[in-house]
C-alpha cells in the first residue's frame, strides 16, 4: 500500500457574484489546467478524476474535464453539499493511498443562483427535513428562515445561551476574517469592518447579522494528488504531505441540541480521528482554513477542532489566538466569509490556501514558518472532512 499521499498542483480561480461568472466548464477547465501546470505535469498521466458540485445535471464533471481533454479515464461526480470539493480530495487521496493510481485530480465548481440556499427538490423528502423538525422542538419561537441560516443562526443563539458569551464575538470573527482577506487577490470582499458595523447591519436572524453570512458566489479549484513514487519520477520538489485525513457523518446524537445540529459532533469526531492517525495535536498545527459559511460556525469549530476547549471560544478570540501572532492563523484566505462559497469548489480552495503557505507561496498573508495545516469542510446533511497537511 502506498502511504502519504501528495499534493503536488493546486489552483483556483477568483470567485465571483452569480451573475458575472463563466460557464462552470470553462471555470473548472481554468482551474484543472492550472493545477496541472502548478504541478508540472501533463493531462495524460491523470489516471483517474472527482469532480464535485451541488448545482447542475449529472456527468458536468465530464462536461468540465472534456474541456482540458478526453483520454477515457474515470470521472466520479460528487455531491456531498458544502462539503463536496473535499469529499472529491477525500476521495482522489483514497484512490492513490490504496495503489489504486499513482495520480488523481480532484477538482469542484459551483455556478451558485442568488439568495439564501434553499431545496431545489420541493415534491420530495428534504436531506435537512427531519433536522428542521427536530430543531422547531427546541426553538418553536424562532421566525421561519431559509434551511442553512435557520439551522446555524439556531446554533450561534444556542452556544451564547450555554456558554453567556456575548453575541458580539460572532462581529469580531467577521472583522478578523476580512482583515486577512484584504491581503488576498482571490477574495471577493477586500474591504475592513468594525465591531459595529457587522453588529448594525440589517438582521437577518436573531443574534445574526448580514455581515455575519458568507455570500452565494461561483467559482472553480483544483488539486492534483499522487504517490510518492510518482512525485519522485517526474521530479516533483515542491510537493505537500496529506498526514492524515478524516471523514465523519452523522450520529444519532446530531439530533440532540442545535450546536451538533450544525456539525459539532462530526467535526469532533473527524478531528480527533485525524490527530490520532498523524501522532500529532492541535497544538502542532501552524495555519487553518475551517468552513465559516456563518460566523457562529467558525466560532463552535474553534472547540470541536481543538483549537481552545469547549466554551472557551470567547477569551480564545479576544486573546488574538485565531490570527497572526497568536496560537493559530485561521482562515487567513478569509475564509468563506470574505472569499466567497462555491459549494463544490470551496473545499478544494482550501486545500489550495494550504498549500500556498505550506509553500510558502502566500503572498502578504503568508504564515510565516507555516510547517502544518488543517483544513475543516463541512456539509450539512451531513459530512465533515478534516485534513491535515505538512510540508514536506
């Protein structure tokens, strides 16, 4: 069995308002092409291919990849909600780490319509129906919201309610957040905030503001995966090591409060998994990208990452520990907040964040001496994929 899997290409392109994008083929052929230069090789010696998105037909992957070329190899389509992009990264690693390949592509694309995410499919069972259900029990009172803002906005009311935090901790993570972001040329949103305007924009869910949401967005990534062996053939020497990987679905247990409602529970357990397979701790870890597609979420993974322990999030974020000069740089792409969340293209953009630093390749944002990443994506419904990175 080979061991270690490698990232050895990355890419993305900037992310865009729906409206002002590509076609999602021509997004997702930049982004493979890229890759595929990043990592010095050519299309024909990729044995086999995830494409992941959550909007459009069946076989668009190949409709993407027959962009870059049509050599006959395997095209699996992914759909595992917001979780999709890693899933597909899961995915390509599993392939090359079993000897199955020497080299995978893994790549995700999203053309995302405006407005708050909602079913597509109406005249048939929900994947979030029984959580709503089971969410009404504990809230009645809350005011009727679209699915994803309804199920994390609940989550943020219930992690204040337990811990007496105070609401404004959710503003000061969108603040940091855009403060990285500003130094980045792939963000969508490069200007700062302050505490008060995030707390004065319009509400749109209690204890949650506009400023508090990441925006629906299009776009496309990219990562080409492969074995040690393959990295030494063609020389590759700038490769980053996939330590150990994770994914986690739901337990019965999901259904027990609105915090594990929103992936608690299975970032937890995906974190722990992975800790424990790499030999290593949170502690370890130099540079994150987590899935903040609300801030309050960013806020409940600090803990179920390890990051700082249960409930502690509040002193963790006014100590400065989830940016630069503290324990842990987080989302210094600027997350999904400020970078935009293709669905199927956010995980892979991830991975692209990580490896750049890894490399040492961030630009302004760049975590100095960065020698080990984690990256958290995470889908209701539900999925979670927690990957650790390491520079080789």
């Amino acid at each position: 069995m080979n061991h270690s899997a490698k990232v050895i290409g990355v890419s993305m392109v900037k992310f865009t308002k729906p409206g002002q994008q590509p076609p999602y083929e021509l997004m997702a052929a930049d982004a493979i092409r890229g890759a595929l230069e990043d990592a010095g090789i050519d299309y024909n010696v990729i044995e086999q291919a995830y494409a992941s998105y959550v909007y459009g037909d069946s076989t668009c992957g190949q409709a993407a990849l027959y962009q870059v070329g049509m050599s006959g190899i395997p095209v699996i389509n992914v759909n595992n909600n917001c979780s999709s992009g890693s899933t597909a990264l899961y995915m390509a690693r599993q392939a090359v780490e079993s000897g199955a390949v020497d080299c995978a592509l893994a790549f995700g694309f999203e053309e995302m319509q405006k407005g708050a995410l909602g079913n597509i499919w109406n005249d048939r069972t929900g994947p979030l129906d029984r959580f709503l259900q089971q969410l009404n029990q504990y809230y009645p009172e809350l005011p009727e919201a679209p699915m994803a803002l309804k199920l994390f906005g609940a989550g943020g009311k219930a992690y204040l309610e337990r811990y007496g935090a105070n609401p404004d901790i959710f503003a000061r993570v969108a603040v940091k957040t855009r403060k990285h972001a500003i130094h980045n040329p792939y963000s969508l949103f490069q200007s700062p905030l302050t505490v008060e305007e995030v707390m004065d924009a319009p509400v749109i869910f209690p204890s949650m503001t506009r400023l508090m949401a990441c925006p629906p967005t299009c776009g496309a990534a990219a990562a080409v995966v492969c074995s040690p062996a393959f990295a030494r053939k063609h020389g590759v020497t700038n490769s980053v090591e996939i330590v150990a990987q994770a994914m986690t679905t739901d337990r019965a247990d999901s259904y027990d409060d609105p915090i594990k409602m929103i992936g608690a529970g299975m970032t937890q357990r995906a974190a722990q998994l992975v800790f424990e397979r790499a030999g290593i701790g949170p502690e370890n870890v130099d540079v994150v990208e987590l899935h903040d597609c609300f801030t309050p979420n960013e806020v409940i993974t600090y803990e179920g990452l390890g990051l700082c322990k249960e409930g502690e999030a509040e002193k963790f974020i006014h100590d400065g520990e989830n940016t630069y000069g503290g324990k842990y740089v987080v989302n210094p792409s600027g997350g999904l907040m400020s970078k935009g969340h293709p669905l199927g293209a956010t995980g892979l953009a991830q991975c692209t964040e990580l490896v750049w630093h890894l490399r040492g390749q961030a630009g302004k944002r760049q975590v100095e001496g960065a020698r080990v990443a984690l990256q958290h994506n995470l889908g209701l419904g539900g999925a979670c994929v927690v990957t650790l990175y390491r520079k080789e």
